[in-house]
C-alpha cells in the first residue's frame, strides 16, 4: 500500500471525532502514565526489546546514538547500558513521555535529552546508530522523515528501524494480551493489568482511528524497505515483526 494523499498532507493532530464524542488525536502524555506496561506484559514488545539488544550485541561500538521518538525511553535504556561510553541522544517531541524516560534513566550519564519533533531536528552532528521505533507512521510525510533519519545517519552508520504499517485490530491484540496475562498473573490478575492499562486501550483506539482516517500511515510487508532504499539506505535486514503488525529493517546509509 502506498502512502495514501491525506496522510501526505496530513498533520499528526487531527478534529475531534464528533460522532463517537472521542478524540481522534493520540494522547502521548496521556499514553505515557501506562505505557511501560507494555514492556512488562506484552510478549510481542518484549520480543522487540530482545531483539534490539541483540542486535546491539552484533554491532561495534557506536560513538553517537539517536533514539528518534523515542517515548519512555525503553531503545534508550537498553543502548545506554550496553554502550555506557557512548552518547545516547533521545529526540521526543511529547513532555510526558520525556518526564518519563528523564525519570526513568536518570541513572545513565551518557544520555542527553531533545524535546523535539524529528521534522525539526538539526544534524549537527551525524549519528553512528539511528534507532526510530514505532514513531515514524505518527509522523506526517514518511519519505521526507526518512529523508531525514537518512542525514541523521553518518555515511556507513546504521538505522534500526521498525514501523507499525498494518492496522491495529484491537479485538485480536486484547485476546493476545488476555490470553497472555492469564497465564502469567491468573484471571483476577489479567483484571487489575487491564484496569490499569485502560489508557492504554484508549490511546490505541485512537491510533486506530487515526490509521483509519489516513492520518498515520500505513503500509503493507516489504514498503518499508523498499522506502528505506529510495531514502539513501542499504537495507541490510528485513522482517515483520510484533505478530505480524510492523516491519523491521536494518540499514546502512550509503557511503
Ligand atoms: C508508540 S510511541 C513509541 C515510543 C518508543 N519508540 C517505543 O517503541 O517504546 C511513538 C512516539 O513517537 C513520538 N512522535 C510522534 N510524532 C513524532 C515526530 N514528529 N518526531 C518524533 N517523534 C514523534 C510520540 O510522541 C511517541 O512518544
């Protein structure tokens, strides 16, 4: 699927939606108060996680990281601990899940913090490792953005990127998770994570619904490779990932 014509011209802040009385608009502050339960009871972001940290166990030493959207900070976390001689830059454009990822790494020295959008991040510097997870299908104009992760990126440095393209069933990844917590905590366990996560569940339905409006982009298997190739990059390794809702290129920017 290519990049529809309203999601070409379309901001990330959309109208209220007056029928349902919900706001179509993604609450990131709002996201940010239970968004790490996902990292302690979602599988599938917790799979993701994994395979960050072995991807950075595969890699030289990075001299300068970006963590592009990088939310509450999980990319961050993990690349700070593996490379504590390295610098860790966090672009987030959104204050709570800055305050978060601040309060979270506040034990990291070698992370400094941007509260900025990616459109208007400078490259004063160009990065050995630019890491952007699930934030670039936010984003308005996803060949521009990538554009841009491309100058972030020194020539022969790399990007990790993984993207959300297909849309969110919401009903499938409840069952997933309900199923999942169960197991894991019991029934009246399952009950209470999903109270608290109950943010969560909106902010996603949000998501949705923006996906459905054409204001997040989506995509199907393969675009995001092939984008990454049209932005300067070579594409090193490809996959889906997160149960088959995300695509997950490595990439080296051309010399
Ligand atoms: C789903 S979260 C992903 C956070 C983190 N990368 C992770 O995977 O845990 C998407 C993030 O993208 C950020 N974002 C939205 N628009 C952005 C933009 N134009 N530039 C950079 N980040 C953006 C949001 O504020 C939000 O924190």
């Amino acid at each position: 699927m290519q990049m529809s014509a309203r999601n070409a011209t379309a901001v990330t802040s959309s109208t209220g939606n007056s029928e349902s009385g919900q706001s179509d608009r993604t609450d990131w502050t709002a996201y940010a108060t239970s968004y790490d339960l996902l990292s302690e009871h979602n599988p599938a972001y917790r799979a993701l996680l994994d395979d960050f940290r072995s991807f950075l166990g595969t890699i030289e030493r990075p001299g300068l990281i970006y963590d592009i959207g990088g939310g509450t900070g999980n990319y961050t976390g993990i690349a700070a601990a593996a490379f504590p001689d390295s610098r860790i830059r966090l672009i987030e454009p959104d204050p709570g899940m800055l305050a978060r990822a601040k309060s979270k790494l506040a034990a990291h020295d070698n992370v400094e913090y941007e509260g900025r959008s990616l459109e208007t991040t400078g490259v004063t510097e160009p990065a050995d490792l630019v890491v952007c997870v699930h934030a670039l299908y936010t984003m308005p104009r996803q060949e521009q953005r990538l554009s841009d992760l491309r100058r972030l990126v020194r020539p022969g440095g790399l990007l990790y990127l993984v993207d959300i393209g297909r849309s969110l069933d919401l009903s499938d990844w409840r069952g997933f998770l309900f199923r999942h917590i169960v197991r894991e905590t019991g029934l009246l366990g399952a009950i209470r994570i999903f109270w608290r996560g109950r943010e969560i569940t909106r902010q996603n339905n949000a998501i949705r619904r923006s996906q459905d409006a054409g204001v997040f982009w989506t995509f199907d298997a393969g675009v995001l490779a092939s984008k990454a190739e049209a932005a300067g990059f070579e594409v090193l390794r490809q996959e889906q990932a997160y149960r088959g809702y995300s695509d997950l290129v490595v990439c080296r920017a051309a010399p």
